[in-house]
C-alpha cells in the first residue's frame, strides 16, 4: 500500500536515532490503516485526486500510532504485543516508547503545517479537527474512561461515549478532513459528520 512507503518516507526525513527507530518500529507494523482510507474514500467521493490527502493520511495514521504506544505503557493496558509484534515499549523501553508517540504526535501536526498543496485556512481547520479529536475531548478522554472502567461494570451510555472518544473521533476527523480537503459546504460536511 502506498501510505505505507510514504510514512516511512516521512520518519526517514530524519536523522537516524533510536527515536526514529522506534518511531519506525511502531509506524511500519502494518496496520488495518482505517483512518487513511476514511480519507481517501471521501476524497474519492468528490471526484479529487486522493493524493492530495496523502500528507492528512499520514498524519492520521501518526497520531493513531502515538496512541497505541502510549495505551500500551504499563501504566494504561500494559500490553506485551500490538499488531503481532512486542510493544514499543517492551523492545525500547518505556521512556523511549513515550517520548516516540510524542515524536510521532507533534510530527503530524508538522506534516500538515507545511503541506504546500492545500490553503493555510483549511490547514488550520484540519489542524483543529485533528488536535480536537486527539486530545481531552477526543482519545486522550476516551483513554481515561477506558481505565477508571476497569474492573467495574459500565452502562452502555459509558461505554457507547468511550468508544466515540477512543475510536470514534479520529474516523471522524478524518471523514471531515477529507470533506474540508475536498471543498464540501456546511450542509455536506453536516451529513458526513452524522454518518462519522
């Protein structure tokens, strides 16, 4: 898959390190990709080249990977395998492990600012999307739900609102990046968010 190579064209952008590697590690263990393909699929939909979308791509698939390296950590799901292979942090350490999720977060937001094929003012709104779906309202707040939940029995409205900011807010973030990539007015980025 092309997103693929364009990750690791974007990581190999830097100096070799033990960050970059373990930003590697992580980045190239070949995930399902979802966010990526919400974006291209809306772009698609508009009649635009995808390719457009390949640095908001990246991004996504950036921040989702940040993610997974720091729900991993001993001190939230300490998990021992992510994607078929030992965590981030079981091959680098913890610190490295954290300190390659916060490379990989603020490394999207860089990607994006300096994209040269896509007005500032959408940049801007992209940016929002994205930063807005990551943190406090978004993942990181999903993240929080999911470990004051453990060990306790949940109502599906607990459960239904962890979801939407675990998961749910990057798929959308990246159904309405496309939309804002691909021009779409209210009425339309209105309707693709309902269906996010």
């Amino acid at each position: 898959m092309q997103i693929e190579l364009l990750l690791e064209n974007y990581i190999n952008t830097l100096p070799d390190s033990t960050t970059k590697s373990a930003m590697l590690y992580s980045l190239t263990a070949r995930g399902k990709r979802i966010r990526p393909l919400l974006l291209y699929t809306v772009l698609k939909g508009y009649g635009i080249d995808p390719a457009i979308g390949n640095p908001f791509a990246c991004a996504l698939e950036m921040i989702h990977t940040y993610s997974l390296i720091h729900d991993d950590l001993p001190a939230m799901d300490n998990d021992d395998y992510r994607r078929g292979k030992l965590t981030n942090h079981k091959v680098f350490g913890e610190a490295l492990a954290i300190l390659a999720g916060d490379a990989l977060l603020t490394m999207a937001f860089e990607i994006i600012a300096t994209d040269k094929n896509v007005a500032a003012e959408n940049k801007v709104k992209i940016i929002t999307e994205m930063s807005k779906a990551a943190g406090a309202e978004g993942m990181v707040g999903g993240q929080v739900i999911d470990m004051q939940s453990e060990n306790k029995k949940i109502d599906i409205q607990t459960l239904k609102q962890m979801h939407a900011a675990k998961t749910g807010a990057l798929f959308c973030a990246a159904i309405r990046s496309g939309a804002i990539l691909a021009g779409a007015d209210e009425k339309q980025l209105a309707n693709l968010t309902e269906y996010a």
